[in-house]
C-alpha cells in the first residue's frame, strides 16, 4: 500500500517529489445531469495507443484515440517513465484503462452511456505542451455528446 | 493528470480523475479526484479483480455529480502487499554466463512468451514495430558502440523489457511480479545490457541520448545497480 510521500521508500519518494508540478487557479466544477444519465469518455495518461499507431515522445503532449471497440490484444503502452510499474497493465489492461468496467457501469445503469472514442495522453507532459490538444479534444468530445470526462493516470 | 481536469473542465466538460499522488493533487488541484494508494502503474488497484476495479472506478465517477470542488476524496480500500506463496528462483537458468549472448536469451524466452501470449490472448509488446531478435540485436549494438536515435533505442528496449516480464509471467512458478522484476535485473544479460549502457548513454553528446541514459532506461529504484555495474 502506498500512502503519503514521507511514508515511501525514501528512493521512491524522492524521484516523485521531483516532479514539479504546475499550479491553476480553481477551476469551477461544473454541474450536470445525474450519472445515470451521462454519456462518459476515458481519458488516460499511461501513453496508450493502438499498436502501430504513433508512439510518444518525450515532450510529447498530444493524444491517442482509442475506439471504444479496440481489442485489448491491440493496445500498447509508449510512456516513457519507467518509474512505474507495467506488469499489471501487461496481465490487464484494465487495471490501467478500464474500459471493460465502464462498460459494465453502464450496462448496470450506474452510467448512462459510453463515448464511442475515449483517448490516452502521456502524462509526463509539460502543461502548455498538451494545453491546446485538451482544448480541441473538449469540442471533439462535445462533438461525441460526451458529458463527462474520466481522467486515469498511470 | 491533474492538468488535464482543469483544461477540460474549463472546456466544458466535466472532469473526475483519480489520483494516485496525493501530494501532486493538492498542489494541482482539478476540480474532483479520487486519491487511491495503490501502486503506480495500477489506478485501478488489482489486475484481474473485476468487481475491485469498478468500485474504484463507480466512486470516481460518482464524483462527477459533485459542484463543490475542488475536491479530494480519500478511497477506503487499500491493496496489500502481493501475496506470495511461492519459494521462488528462476525455474529457467537465465543467470548470465560467460558463453551466453543477449540473442540467445531471448530466443530462450520466445517459447514462454508465446506460453503468455496464449494464456492471455495479448501481448504489450509492439511499440517500436521490430521483432524481439531484432531489438536484441540493435541493443546489442549499442553496446558495441553502434549507437541509433533515442527514440528508437528507448522503443526497442521497453518491448524488450515487456518481452521478459511477460515470459516470465508464464514460467510455470511465476512468482509475484516485484520477483519478476528483480529476476530481470538481477539474472538477465538484458538487465545487465541495460546498466552497461547507461553510462555511454550518459555520457553522450547527444542531448536525447543522455536523457534516456538519466532518466527514462532505469527505473529510480533499481539505480543503485549503477554502482556496481
């Protein structure tokens, strides 16, 4: 169980505490339908992608899209942090991308629907590097009536 | 990740993430996440648990219906430490031998791979589109001195690194994956490749090239090996 930084391996924690991150002033959270009635999109940054399709870079703050119907065989991972661990990505995709679980949300009605195209970034990037790819993707999304955006890192 | 909430949300669509750092949330913080402890590289908590995996995933969707962020939620359940009932060595002699080559390890591998890749029905080998052999090879030259574009030596060497992890996966006493990993870099002539490059990566006048070799070939907790490679 990993609980706060003072409480991780020193080598761990401090490879984390390195990570700068950037701060926003508060963004309103906005309202909306119940979630029974919302249509939801995945959105990972564990640098997903479908096998032959562009890996990331370093820097990189661009997006993959990843079909609703994509096999798990043909998912791949190009992140290029090796500070975490893949070994359960490689026996599951879903313990990274969970897009059999929120398939099943919604066949128990807890979702209302499923995007039909759901997206992986890589999140090593620098904030104003994906910044304009998070601003198009938003009208891409209102495009696909998505209502609700889950945000899965790795 | 936590970027990601505030461009979306400002976007227009509403955002719920996990989080799995809780000190970076609280620095960052988007407007709804959902703080787990589980490992990194594993958001969801545990591979194969389905009924596991849409709990975390209902209490982080279930934020979405929240207007008083920005907010953390603290998740109630942990995962322990992975149970381990095995008394587990290397079922397969991989220790590196004098007359051993990178190439002839992997081809060893290439028949417990395909024992994964059945059981599993995928593999996350793929990123640099070369076969295993191939990247063996491009690894191996290298360390001859033969150095190719970070990019294509970074793709090359994580296929690798899931080729074994995966292979590994299918010896018949598998062990925990913490083992596997410690097999990789404690038996393996690819781990021990690894840290003998590092330094030349390092010491490259290449800026791309001292990247990779500093940060993004050994993980931060396995660079104590640095020293004694």
């Amino acid at each position: 169980m990993v609980r706060r930084l003072s409480e991780m391996p020193e080598v761990e924690a401090h490879h984390l505490r390195r990570i700068e991150c950037p701060t926003f002033d508060d963004t309103p959270a906005l309202p909306g339908k119940p979630l029974s009635q919302r249509r939801v999109a995945l959105i990972s940054t564990a640098g997903l992608h479908r096998r032959g399709d562009r890996p990331f870079r370093p820097g990189d703050g661009s997006y993959r899209v990843i079909p609703a119907e994509t096999p798990a065989r043909d998912l791949v991972m190009s992140h290029i942090s090796v500070n975490f661990d893949r070994t359960g990505f490689q026996q599951d995709h879903n313990v990274a991308f969970p897009i059999d679980r929120l398939r099943e949300l919604v066949e128990e009605g807890v979702v209302g629907s499923m995007a039909s195209m759901h997206y992986s970034f890589m999140g090593a990037f620098p904030p104003d590097a994906a910044e304009p790819h998070a601003q198009h993707l938003a009208g891409l999304l209102k495009q696909d009536a998505v209502d609700a955006a889950l945000l899965v890192p790795v | 990740m936590g970027a990601l909430g505030h461009f979306l949300e400002r976007q227009g669509i509403p955002t719920a993430s996990i989080s799995l750092v809780r000190e970076h949330t609280e620095t960052i913080r988007p407007p709804r996440a959902l703080w787990v402890t589980f490992e990194l590289g594993r958001p969801l908590g545990i591979p194969d648990d389905p009924d596991f995996q849409r709990r975390v995933l209902r209490a982080t969707a279930e934020l979405l219906e929240r207007t008083d962020g920005p907010l953390i939620a603290d998740y109630p359940e942990h995962v322990g430490e992975e149970a381990d009932f095995t008394g587990w060595a290397c079922p397969i002699n991989l220790a590196p031998q004098a007359t051993d080559t990178l190439a002839a390890e992997i081809d060893r591998l290439a028949t417990w791979h395909d024992q994964s890749v059945a059981r599993t029905g995928r593999t996350t080998v793929g990123v640099s589109g070369l076969d295993m052999p191939a990247a063996g090879a491009l690894l191996a030259a290298a360390l001859a001195g033969d150095l190719p574009s970070a990019q294509t030596l970074k793709e090359a060497v994580d296929d690798l690194r899931a080729y074994y992890l995966e292979a590994a996966s299918a010896f018949p006493d598998p062990g925990t994956s913490k083992k596997r990993k410690a097999w990789l870099w404690d038996e393996t002539l690819f781990g021990k490749a690894l840290l003998d490059l590092q330094p030349r990566l390092a010491a490259s006048e290449d800026p791309q090239l001292r990247i990779l070799g500093n940060l993004t070939l050994i993980p931060a907790t396995e660079r104590h090996r640095l020293a004694k490679a």
